[in-house]
C-alpha cells in the first residue's frame, strides 16, 4: 500500500493461530517512491496510484494490474453561493491535471452526490456572514494530498475566481482549521464516492456546508497490482479491497 | 557693558567662531567626500549588474539552446505534439527539462500561442500567450523581465525566447526561458549591506526612493507587463546606497564637535576670566578708590608698585589726589582768612551795636550828672534796663562767640545716649512730632559727646524752626555707616532748601530765619568736620531737609 507520506513505514503483520496452516500477512505502508521496490520485492498485492509504479508494474509478467472502484472524489467547495466559482471553465481538461487515474466526476447511480443534498439531515443553511470581500483569494488544498495540489493548480490555471486569484498549499492540520472556519474563497476537498449514512458522513464536511457552492471535480481510483498465483480477492461496494478465504 | 563682559565676549567670539566654521567646514567636506564615494561604489554596481545580466541571459539562452537539440531529438515529445500521444509526458516535459536545465521558468507554446508544457506553472496548459514570447524576441538584446503566472503566486524572471521547428509541415514551437529575479537574484547581486537592490516595475519605477537618506543609480531593463494587453515597458533594477552610515558619521562628529566647542569655550571662558579678572580688579579697586575721593575726605592713598599702565593710572591718581588735597588746604585757609574777616566784621559791628546802647546811656548819664545830678539816680534807673539790656547781649554774643572754637575730646561716646539725653532736653517742638529711630547694639562713636550733644542741638533746632510752627515730623535715627563708623540722621519735613539757599546754608552769619545768627550750620559743620566726621544734606524745597552726620568708630 502506498501513500503520499513518505513518513509512514508502518508495517501490520498479521499472525494466523497455530496448525491453521494459514499465511503470514503483512500490511505496509509506504512512499510512492517506493512502490516499485516493492513489486521488485515480490509484495502480494500493491495498491497504488502511481502512475509510474502501475507503468512498471505493466512490464512485469508475474503481476496483474487490477483498476480498483471509483471511491474517491474531488470537488471544490466554496463558502457561500453568492457569486460563480467557476462559471463557463472547460472542467473536461481536469483530468489531466492529476497524476492518477482520474475522470471526470460523475454520479451513477440515482439522484445528486450525496453532498450536494443534505436537507435531509437537517444541517442548517448558515448565512453568509463572512462575504467574498472578506475571504482570501485562493484555493486552498492539503499538502498532503497531491491531486488536490494538481486541480487547485489547474482551476488557478484556468482562471478560477477570476485571474490574480492563487492556489494555496496549507499542512493538513492547518487546512482543516481553514476548512471549518471557511475563510478562503475556496478549497480542493477529496470525499468519499459513496457512504453508507450521508448524515454521518456529513459531519466530515465544513459546518458551512448547506450554504456553500459545490462543484464535483475529478473521480479518482486507486489500482492493485496483484501478484498472480494469490487468493482470490473481492471488491466490497465501497471500493475496498477483500482477501477471501481459501 | 563692563569691560570684562567684553572681554569674555570677545574672547569667546575669537575662540569659538573659527572652531564653529572648522567644524562645519569639515562636516560638509566630508559629507561631500564620502557621498561622491559612495556615487563611484553605486555606479560601480550598476555596470556589474549590467555585465551580470548579460552574462545571465547568455547562459540562458545557450541553456534554451541546448533544450532545442533535446525536444527536436525526443521522439515522444514529437509524437506527443504532432500526433496527441502520451498527453501526460507532454505535460510533464516542460516541468522536467526546466529542472535539468537549471531555469526557474519555462514555457513551451505552439506555433497559436498556446501553452503545451509549463515548467514553472505545470496546469497553466492549454492556455493562450502569444504576446510573450514575441515581446521577448523584440526585446532588447532579446532579454526582458516577465511576471510569470505561478499556481501559489506570481513571480518575476528574466526571460529569452527560443524556437524551433518539428513535423512535416515545419510547425514552429517556441521556448519561454528563464531565471527567477527573487530576494536570493537579488542578494547575490549585493555585496554588503549598505548597497541594496531593488526591482522597481512600472508604474512605480521612480518610487521608493528618497535621495536624502540614499545614493541611488539604476539599470533600465524591458519588462513585458502581464495580462490581456501585455506589452514592453521599461522597468528599472535600482541600486541604493544608504546614507545611514553617513548620516551616523555625521551625528558623531557632530557630537564630538559639540564636546570641542562645549570643552574650549569652556576653557576660553575660564581663561577669558582669570584674564579678565586680571586686568579688571586693580581698575575696579582704582574706580573705588576715586569714588571715595572727596573734598572732606582727600586721604585716599593710590599706591602702586606696578609699572604698567594700571600704574601709572594709579600715580596720576595720586599725584591728582595729592593737588586736590593741597587745593583743599589752600581753600580752607581762604575760607578761614574770608570767615575770620567777616567774623572780625561781625564782632565790630555786633560790639558797636551792644556798645551804641550804654555809650548812649551813659552820654545821658554824664550829661545828667553835669546838669542836674540830682535826677543822675532817676535818669539811671530810668536807663539802667538799657544798660543791662546791652550787656546781656554782649554776653550772649560773646557766648555765641565762643562757641565757634570749642576743644573737643576724642573719646567713647555712647551716640544713642547722647541722642537720648538731647531730646530729653528739647522742651518746645510746638506741632512738630519728635520721632526716634535709633540702631539696637551701636557701637560707640570716638567724639566728644559735648560737642556731639552742640551738634544735635543746632540740628533739631532747625529742624524745629524749619517747621515754622506747622505741624511736621521731626526723626532723629542712627545707624552704621558703611565703614563702620556712626551714622546720625536728623530728617525734617519742613520747608527745605532751594539749591542757593543749600550753597550757602554753611556759611557763617547766613541765616532764612528772623532773628538768627546765622551760625548754627556753620558750627555744626566744623564741629564735625574737626570730628573727623562727614556731613551730608539732603534736601527738597516744599518737602524737608535730611542732616546726615558720620562719625568715626571707635577704632578709626
């Protein structure tokens, strides 16, 4: 498994009980930048969205690549609804502003994004009290996550919020304080696809949320590259990945 | 003025005028001597930035150079352009070669203007620029600052443009090239912290800064401005030295400059003094002198054993003192030979004037005698009043007489005593009020306290006559003089004295009054003069008449 910290060598090693014949499975956690090495060392399953590690992984014989489901979307969040966004921008060029597997957002299944229609749960619409003149012109993404950094760039790129506005990269804790307190023309925000509970989820967003101009990005998958010759896996309804049982 | 406040003031003037205009002349030379130099470092500067940039802007054009070969030799590049292949190496492609070439800046557009690959700003693709890069190539020397667009900011470069052809068609793509212009651009050009440099854009190239606080020159450089209508201005990289060091320079010497002044007008001061002090004192104590010089007091002594020209001041002083007081003898003597002419007048009138009387009684004595000297008895009684008459006036005058050459002692005498002692006596003052005034813990005078006591007399009797029976104030007060001696005051609110009728106040037999002798102030005067006193009027027709008497102390 890969991720964007190279900070986290956290490795999960998990024991099977005695005579079940059963095998040692180790989950590990590691930079991008070493995705490769791990396929060179013949880990089970990567998951990643590498593209030079999914390259690689295509010329390797003993692998198989196996796009994973769309669960992650990106979308632009922009305190109150007063004002366009991102008016007449051709969004369709996004996709190739992001490094990963990506495409344009969509929604498959009945209805809106769960986040775009959250009545339903009660959130109140908060006025406005801030205003555009008060908020900062930028957008604002985590560090952390490089495809927020990409579509922030893009949308600055495209002239989002008018030319002169800039993209602004803030450390993850920092972005959440930002996020809540909204004081940014707008923000890159990645959400899950799907939840289960929309009212639960909900509570992850910005308590402005009911209020605020939502534009669904990007959707983005994640891939496995899976050694041949293992279990066979499964795919749960939100995208995870299942080892099943022998 | 005195003469030692000129003296000071011109000893000051002398001291502290040219150290004042050395100071400031050396302030302004050296002001002007440190600016020119900072001038040369400012203007040095600039031709190094002027050679820094074309050195900076060779290398980035041979670094573009060098990228041409690269892209016209890259396969995929040429399939990702020409045949909309492997979109994301094409994106990528700017952002990688700029890094290897070492730019901060990198744009490649189409032959429309539209962006293929950005280095610097990697998602700005597909966006239009066709201005840029044709500003550029009508750049002077083909550089010019640019404000290239960033995803988190603007930021400023010195760019070239470059081109080259690919495809069958000869497509031409175009290379926007450069280095960052930033804070570490600019340090690198500064070599110490007094020189800075600055990147002034337009519209504000002239601001920022101040030529009183700094040597400013400037390198002019095209600058494409940003935006819809981009165009090529002239910016400027203005080099400034600061005048802080300068203006620190001269606060020092400005400061040790006042402590010169301060520290030699102090000693000029001093000196000034002691010179002053020097010259003035024996003028000043010649000045007292002279100002005790009087005609009753000509035992001033000038002595002097200096040779200069206080000296023979001082000896002319002496020699002048020493005619007056021959002249005041001569005078005296005048004055006795004139008062004892008048006096011997006098005495034959007023003895002729006593005698007229009895030679007339007894011519009618004798002639009753020699005609019915039955009747002598009757006749001399009848004339004997007369004869009497005479004879006292006789006795009286001759007791005024006598009166004019008393021998007085010079002993102790308790003034305010004396003064007691006479007032007690004076019985009739009619309306006059008799006020005393009389120093506690006086010292005793060295007099004759008869003679004081005669002097008293005289005074408040005149004093009482000047009253003419008004109503008035008669004060009798006694003080120390300033050498210490007596001061006896004797001051009337009556009638007072013209100036003639003062002139002549002294003389004897001069009298304003019916019935006087005119002797009264003339005894008085001697009196005290053969005291050793002084005596003073003061005196104001309509408003009284002040006697002031001054009597030696006891230790004179």
């Amino acid at each position: 498994m890969t991720s964007g910290d190279p900070a986290s060598p956290d490795v999960l090693v998990m024991q099977p009980m005695a005579r079940t014949g059963q095998p040692v499975v180790k989950v590990a956690a590691m930079p991008a930048s070493a995705a490769r090495d791990a396929l060179d060392g013949e880990a089970g399953v990567l998951m990643t969205d590498d593209p030079a590690a999914l390259e690689y992984a295509r010329t390797l014989s003993g692998y198989v690549d196996v796009p994973l489901e769309w669960n992650r979307t990106y979308v632009l969040l922009a305190p109150g609804r007063d004002k366009p966004v991102l008016g007449d921008l051709r969004l369709e060029s996004l996709r190739e502003a992001v490094h990963g597997d990506a495409r344009p957002a969509e929604w498959s299944g009945p209805g809106r994004f769960w986040f775009t229609d959250l009545q339903a749960c009660g959130i109140p619409a908060e006025r406005d009290t801030l205003g555009t003149a008060g908020r900062r012109r930028r957008i604002v993404y985590n560090q952390s996550d490089r495809s927020t950094a990409d579509l922030a760039a893009r949308l600055v790129g495209l002239g989002a919020l008018d030319r002169g506005a800039v993209a602004g990269g803030v450390p993850a804790t920092a972005f959440e304080s930002s996020l809540r307190a909204g004081s940014d023309a707008a923000y890159v925000v990645q959400v899950r696809r799907r939840v289960y509970d929309v009212c639960r989820a909900a509570l992850e967003l910005p308590p402005w949320i009911s209020g605020a101009t939502i534009e669904p990005l990007l959707d983005i998958r994640s891939h496995a590259v899976v050694r041949r010759g293992l279990p066979r896996m499964t795919l749960d309804w939100d995208g995870t990945l299942r080892l099943a049982p022998p | 003025m005195t003469f030692r406040a000129r003296l000071l003031l011109g000893f000051g003037a002398v001291v502290l005028v040219p150290l004042t205009v050395f100071g400031l002349r050396i302030r302004a030379v050296m002001a002007d001597r440190l600016t020119a130099e900072y001038q040369q470092r400012v203007s040095a500067l600039v031709r190094v930035i002027r050679a820094d940039l074309d050195q900076r802007s060779g290398g980035i054009a041979l670094r573009l150079a060098a990228l041409r070969d690269a892209i016209a030799q890259d396969n995929r590049f040429r399939s990702a352009v020409l045949q909309g292949g492997e979109r994301t190496y094409l994106l990528d492609y700017a952002g990688d070669a700029m890094r290897l070439a070492g730019l901060s800046l990198l744009q490649i557009q189409d032959e429309t203007g539209r962006i293929v690959s950005s280095g610097h700003f990697r998602n700005e693709y597909d966006q239009s620029d066709p201005a840029l890069p044709r500003l550029l190539a009508a750049a002077p020397a083909g550089t010019a600052l640019v404000e290239a667009r960033g995803a988190e900011a603007p930021f400023l470069a010195l760019a070239r443009v470059d081109s080259l052809r690919l495809g069958p068609g000869g497509r031409r793509f175009t290379l926007v090239g450069g280095i960052a212009v930033d804070s570490t651009f600019l340090a690198r050009l500064t070599p110490d912290s007094e020189l800075s440099v600055a990147v002034r854009l337009p519209p504000d190239t002239a601001s920022g800064t101040d030529p009183a606080t700094q040597v400013v020159n400037a390198v002019a450089v095209p600058f494409v401005t940003a935006g819809d209508s981009a165009r090529l201005v002239p910016a400027r990289i203005v080099v400034s030295h600061s005048l802080a060091s300068l203006v620190a320079l001269r606060r020092g010497v400005a400061v040790s400059f006042f402590v010169a002044v301060l520290v030699t007008g102090l000693i000029a001061l001093l000196l000034a003094s002691w010179l002053s002090t020097r010259i003035s004192r024996p003028l000043t104590a010649l000045a007292a002198k002279t100002a005790d010089v009087d005609m009753d007091r000509l035992d001033v002594a000038f002595d002097s054993d200096r040779s200069d020209e206080i000296g023979a001041l001082s000896h002319l002083l002496a020699a002048m003192t020493e005619r007056l007081r021959a002249g005041a003898a001569r005078l005296r003597e005048a004055e006795r030979r004139l008062a004892m002419g008048d006096l011997a007048r006098q005495v034959n009138h007023d003895i002729k004037n006593g005698l007229i009387p009895i030679r007339n009684v007894f011519r009618h004595l004798g002639q009753a005698a020699g005609e019915s000297p039955d009747r002598l008895a009757a006749a001399f009684r009848d004339r004997q009043a007369t004869v009497e008459s005479s004879i006292s006036y006789l006795e009286n005058l001759a007791s005024n007489y006598a009166r004019l050459y008393p021998q007085p002692a010079r002993e102790s005498c308790d003034v305010n005593a004396v003064v007691r002692e006479t007032i007690s006596r004076v019985s009739n003052t009619g309306q006059a009020e008799l006020r005393l005034e009389l120093a506690d813990g006086l010292a005793p005078a060295r007099t004759d306290a008869l003679v004081l006591r005669r002097i008293l007399d005289n005074l408040i009797g005149n004093a009482v006559d000047s009253l003419a029976a008004r109503a008035g104030r008669i004060t009798v007060s006694t003080g120390v003089n300033r050498e210490g001696g007596v001061r006896i005051t004797v001051a009337d609110t009556g009638t007072g004295m013209t100036k003639e009728e003062l002139n002549r106040a002294f003389d004897d037999f001069y009298t304003t009054k019916p019935g006087g002798t005119g002797l009264g102030l003339s005894i008085v005067r001697r009196l005290v003069l053969d005291a050793n006193g002084a005596l003073r009027v003061e005196t104001e027709p309509g408003t009284g008449s002040t006697f002031i008497v001054e009597l030696p102390g006891e230790g004179a």
